[in-house]
C-alpha cells in the first residue's frame, strides 16, 4: 500500500508584501525534513520575513495525476530583444497569434495588474485574440501542488547540471510549467520572473517543450509574470483552475535536457526535426 501524501506549501512575506513561494508533494516520515527545508529558504531572502506561512494538509484519497517533464531546451539569445523576439516565434509555433504574443509582452512589460504592478499569479490569455479570461487581475490565478517524485527529483538535477542549469529555480518552474502543459485548454505558457536580477524566462508547451532564453527582460527591471495561453474552443475556465490550483501532480519521469544553441540553429534544426521539440502530445 501507498503511504499517505502531504502537500506542504510555504508562502514568506515582509509587511505583506511576499517574498518567497515554494512547495513539494512527500509522504509524512518526510515533513519535518521538508518543512526546515522550506523555513530555511525562506529564511535566505536578503529580506527576512516578518511572516512565513507553512501549510500541510494530506491529499487523502486523491491519487496524483504523474507526468513527464517537458523536454529543455535553452536558446541562447544575447540580449532581452532577441529573447523577445525569440520567444514570440517560438509562441507563434504552438499557435498563439502574433497579435496575442506581443500582447502578453505589453501587458507583462508595463505591469500586469490594474494597479500598474505585477499579478500574484497568472493571466488566462486567448491565443487567439489576447483576451484576458482571469477572473481576478491583480490574483491571476496559481498553479499548486505539484512535485518531483525522489527518483525524478536526482535525475532532473543531474541532467540540468549537464547543460549548466544549476539554480533551483529553473527545476521549479521546469514542474510548474510542467504541470500547467498539461492543463486542459492551454496551449502554451510564456514565463519571466519579477526578480530584478533574474533575467532569464521561458516558453513552454507540449509541442515545444520548454525553451528557455537567458534574458527576456533587462537587469534591474522589477516586472514580471506569467500567462496561460488558453484555446477558448476548448475551454472551461472553471475545470482548468480547478486543474492548476488543486489537481496534484508528480512528476516522475524527465524528459531530455539539451545544450544550449544559438536562435539561428534552433529555428532552422526545430523546423526539420522534432528533435528539439516535446513531441510527446
Ligand atoms: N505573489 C504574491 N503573493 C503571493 C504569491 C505570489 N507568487 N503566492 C502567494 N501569495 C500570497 C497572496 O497574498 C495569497 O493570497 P491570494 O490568494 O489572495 O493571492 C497568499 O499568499 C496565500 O496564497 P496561497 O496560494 O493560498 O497559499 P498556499 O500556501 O496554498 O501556496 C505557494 C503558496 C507560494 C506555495 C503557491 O501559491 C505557489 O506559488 N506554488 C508554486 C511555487 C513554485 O514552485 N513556483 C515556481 C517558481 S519558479
Ligand atoms: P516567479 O517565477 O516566482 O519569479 O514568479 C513570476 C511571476 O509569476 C509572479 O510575478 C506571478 O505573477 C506569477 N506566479 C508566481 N507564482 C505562480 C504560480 N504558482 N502560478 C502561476 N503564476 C505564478
């Protein structure tokens, strides 16, 4: 028998104002260690926290849905112009409008909330006509409870290290991402972070894995975000934030990791071969 399975969600702020996010999927002779895990990178930000909120609640009876990683691939543009640029064809090639792409930009560049800053969560965008479907926009809505599995967890970490992908952060968003390819009715995600310092962002989608570029933004720029592009055909609003928020996910087996290439080989070689591709739809 299975043992029991806890999520164990920290959420650290300084004057309300939140600082640090994580989360992992464990079985209870695991907690504590997870939780002075979580506690201690809280702890970390230059900023310390007046607040650190850890959650644990058992998932139950409910089984977590185990996906594959999306394949990585990074292209290794030399400043935010081409990353943007990089990043809109690689969106156009999942089917996002161009019209749409640039939107996201726009909206992500100039601050994503009604209240001029960044969301605390992601937008639901029509990839089609780059309508906002988020029920609130300055929350957006966020994707939880997902985790790698123990033996995923090691072989993703060998495999990043292999390419010279060694923050944490790029295994997080990697299942997040994850986690979020796989949600009824988006067709792709489009990612930078809000950090000032952290430049590097991603595209992500089952047809193209996840292709991640150095810098979609310029250093020291506060705005960042995420948005879900949605096929509104397809689309139940309600059932995909049910899916992102709620449905846990383990991932449990990794797709490939590449070196990074230049743009140039990568939109010609991704043309001809689904080599670079996710090609696991
Ligand atoms: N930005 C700003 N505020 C945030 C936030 C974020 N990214 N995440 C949480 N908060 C604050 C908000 O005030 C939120 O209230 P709201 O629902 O009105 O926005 C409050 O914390 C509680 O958030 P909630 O999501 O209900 O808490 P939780 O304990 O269930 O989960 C996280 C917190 C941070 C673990 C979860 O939201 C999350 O983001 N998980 C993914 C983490 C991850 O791996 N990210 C990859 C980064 S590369
Ligand atoms: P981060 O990757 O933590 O730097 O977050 C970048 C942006 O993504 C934030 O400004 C939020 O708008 C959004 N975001 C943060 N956490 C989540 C989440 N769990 N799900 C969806 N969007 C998120």
């Amino acid at each position: 028998m299975k043992s029991e399975l806890y999520s164990v969600r920290m959420q650290a702020s300084v004057k309300s104002m939140h600082i640090s996010g994580a989360e992992r999927i464990v079985t209870a002779v695991k907690i504590e260690e997870v939780v002075r895990e979580l506690t201690a990178r809280a702890m970390s930000r230059c900023a310390a926290p007046d607040r650190i909120v850890v959650k644990i609640e058992s998932l139950g009876n409910e089984v977590p849905r185990e996906l594959t990683s999306l394949n990585v691939i990074t292209v290794d543009v030399p400043d935010a112009m081409a990353g943007l640029s990089g990043a809109i064809r690689v969106l156009e090639r999942t089917g996002i409008s161009r019209h749409a792409a640039s939107l996201a930009f726009d909206v992500l560049n100039k601050g994503a909330a009604p209240s001029g800053g960044n969301m605390r969560g992601a937008m639901i965008m029509d990839a089609r006509t780059g309508e906002r479907l988020e029920p609130g926009q300055e929350r957006g809505v966020r994707a939880s409870r997902f985790d790698w599995s123990e033996e995923a967890r090691k072989d993703i970490e060998r495999d990043l290290k292999a390419v010279g992908l060694t923050h944490y952060r790029t295994r997080e968003a990697l299942a997040l991402a994850t986690k979020v390819a796989y949600a009824p009715g988006v067709v792709a995600e489009l990612c930078w972070s809000d950090e000032p310092d952290y430049t590097a962002g991603y595209v992500a989608s089952l047809q193209t894995g996840y292709v991640r570029f150095p810098r979609l933004k310029d250093i020291g720029n506060p705005k960042g975000g995420r948005v879900f592009f949605v096929n509104r055909d397809a689309l139940n609003v309600t059932k995909l934030i049910d899916y992102l928020q709620f449905c846990p996910v383990l991932i449990t087996a990794i797709g490939e990791c590449r070196a990074a290439i230049t743009p140039d080989d990568y939109f010609t070689c991704s043309k001809e071969s689904d080599a670079f591709t996710g090609y696991r739809r």
